[in-house]
C-alpha cells in the first residue's frame, strides 16, 4: 500500500532501520526485524548508503522481507548522488519487480572523499526522473532547523515546495529535539502552500556520542531541558538510555496533540528502545 493512502486513514506511527554492514551477516536484520514487527509499526523504511547504485542491494532485500515475510508496509530509500540514470533505471525495475510500491527520494550525504559523478545533482531531480517513469509513491526529506546548506529559511523553503511540485507525496523531517521547531515549520509549509502530509521525524538520543555525531551531521539545535537531561545523565548508559527514551515518548506525545500527521521514529536497529517508545505513547495513536 502506498503511505500516502495510509496517512489519509490515520496518525502514522513508522519506524526506520538500517542495513547491516556488507560484511556482517544479514540474518541479524531480520531478527530485530521479527521484534520491531511486533509494534505493529504502518510502515518500516530502509536506508540505502548514498555513492551510486552499489550500495544499495541490502536495503532492497530488507525492504522486500518487511513486505514480503513480515506483512508490513516498506519503504526504500534511495539516494541519487553519484547514481547514473543507467543504474538508477535497474534499481527502480528491481524495486518493482519486488513488489515495493514506496521510495524515499534523496539526494543523499556527500560521502566524505566525494564520489562519482552521477546524473542526480537533487532530490527534485531524482523525483522527476521516477514520476515520469513509474507509479512509486514517493517520499522526501524536509529540514524544520533547515538543511545545512540552504542559506535561509525562505530558500529552503523554496526548494522544498519544488521538490513537492515535481511529485513528493509525503514528507519526513530530519530529527529534531525542541518541537517548536516543528510547529513553526510545519505553519511556514502551509503558508507557502505545500499541502502534503509531514510526519515528524523522532531520534532517541540513548548515549552521548550519538549526539554529538548528529549535531555535527544535521546542526540540530539542542534545547536546555536537553543539555540538562546529558549533564546529568551522559556518564551513565543505563539512565541515559532511559532518559533519551522518555525525552522522545514526551516529544511524540506532545506533537500527537499538536495534530502531527504521523511519527517517524529512528530506531537505530533497536527494538527495545522503540518498543519502550511505542509502549509510552501506544494509547495516543488512533
Ligand atoms: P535535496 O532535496 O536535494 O536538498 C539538499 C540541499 O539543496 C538543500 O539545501 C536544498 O534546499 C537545496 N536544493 C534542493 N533542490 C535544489 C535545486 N533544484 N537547486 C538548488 N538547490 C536545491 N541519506 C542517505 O545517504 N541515505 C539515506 O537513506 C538517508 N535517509 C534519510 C531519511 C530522512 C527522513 C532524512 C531527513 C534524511 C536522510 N538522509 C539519507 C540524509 C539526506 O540525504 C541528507 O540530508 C542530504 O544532505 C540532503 O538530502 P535531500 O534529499 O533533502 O536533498
């Protein structure tokens, strides 16, 4: 089913993984994703390594065996960057022929050393190039702190109601950790007029590092009663992991109240933390 349909019926509750390394044993996928299944998410999503098509052969199996095996919604992502048209034609067709009918369209993180130069330079582009194509319902990346290297909110803005002109049916927002960001976002998408359902992308924050690779990745702004909970807690795994999951369960709680289309929750391949998560707030999902 396409998540377009789904969000029409309901507040989305979603989840996203990661493939396991190349060389590490993929049958460990599919026993997180045995456990994951059992929170009964609408949809799980498959990252897919940005550098050209390469990359990519796990999250098309794993989106399959979400599908497939697992009996629920998948979606692939698929980054553009250094990705031929040739390439990009064969993983569409093998997506397809798999059955999978959704696509997160990205243009993917610059792998550090660069890559081959490719015939996507946007998401945008990568879009047009499917909907011309194909029937896939396509997803898109939005950014409520902005995306790094928009210079304002207005050009990002501007971008992002492109991308959504040239067939996005659905948005999710890179993390963030102050819900003001959001709702203010999510008022400035409608006054430029973009009218597609957003879901609101949560990251448990469970150890210290973890946070500060993403604030230098995304440049997500940490908010005080944040910085507290690491103060306090940073040294500590076990109360840090405990803290990060009622941090994220307090964020979803109050952006279901605030009338969010659907929670998209990072799971980082960790089903006890998104199974304490979904516990917390399960009643607040209709
Ligand atoms: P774009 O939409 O191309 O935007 C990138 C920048 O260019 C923005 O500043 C935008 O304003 C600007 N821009 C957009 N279109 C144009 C245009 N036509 N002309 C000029 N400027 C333009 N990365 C991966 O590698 N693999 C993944 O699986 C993955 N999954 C993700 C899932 C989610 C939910 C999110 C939020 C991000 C994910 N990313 C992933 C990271 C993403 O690839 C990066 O954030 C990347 O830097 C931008 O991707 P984008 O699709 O938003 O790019």
């Amino acid at each position: 089913m396409k998540t377009a349909q789904i969000l029409e019926r309901k507040t989305v509750f979603s989840l996203e993984i990661f493939p396991p390394r190349p060389d590490s044993d993929i049958r460990v996928i599919y026993d997180t994703l045995e456990k994951l299944k059992g929170i009964h998410p609408d949809f799980i999503s498959v990252t897919f390594g940005a550098g050209g098509g390469k990359n990519g052969s796990r999250t098309i199996s794993i989106a399959s065996e979400i599908k497939h095996r697992c009996g629920v919604e998948s979606v692939a992502h698929l980054p553009c960057i250094g990705l031929t048209r040739e390439s990009a034609v064969e993983i569409l067709d093998t997506l397809e022929e798999n059955g999978i009918e959704n696509i997160l369209a990205l243009r993917g993180d610059i792998p550090e050393g660069g890559c081959a130069a490719g015939d996507f330079a946007h998401a945008s582009d990568l879009i047009t190039f499917i909907k011309e194509r194909y029937d896939f319902n396509i997803l898109a990346a939005c950014y409520p702190e902005i995306h790094p290297e928009s210079r304002n909110a207005a050009e990002d803005l501007y971008w992002l109601r492109h991308k959504v002109e040239c067939g996005a049916d659905h948005l999710i927002t890179q993390l963030f950790l102050d819900n003001s960001h959001f709702f203010d976002f999510a008022e400035n998408i409608q006054l430029a007029g973009i009218n597609v359902p957003v879901e609101a992308g949560i990251m448990p924050v469970t150890n210290k590092r973890q946070i500060e690779r993403m604030v230098k990745l995304c440049g997500v702004e940490l908010p005080k009663k944040f910085r507290r909970m690491l103060d306090r807690y940073g040294d500590d795994p076990v109360a840090m992991r405990d803290a990060g999951i009622a941090y994220a369960a307090d964020q979803i709680a109050d952006l279901i109240a605030g009338g969010v289309d659907g929670i998209h929750l990072y799971t980082m391949n960790d089903p006890y933390v998104a199974g304490k998560i979904y516990g917390a707030v399960q009643s607040l999902i209709a």
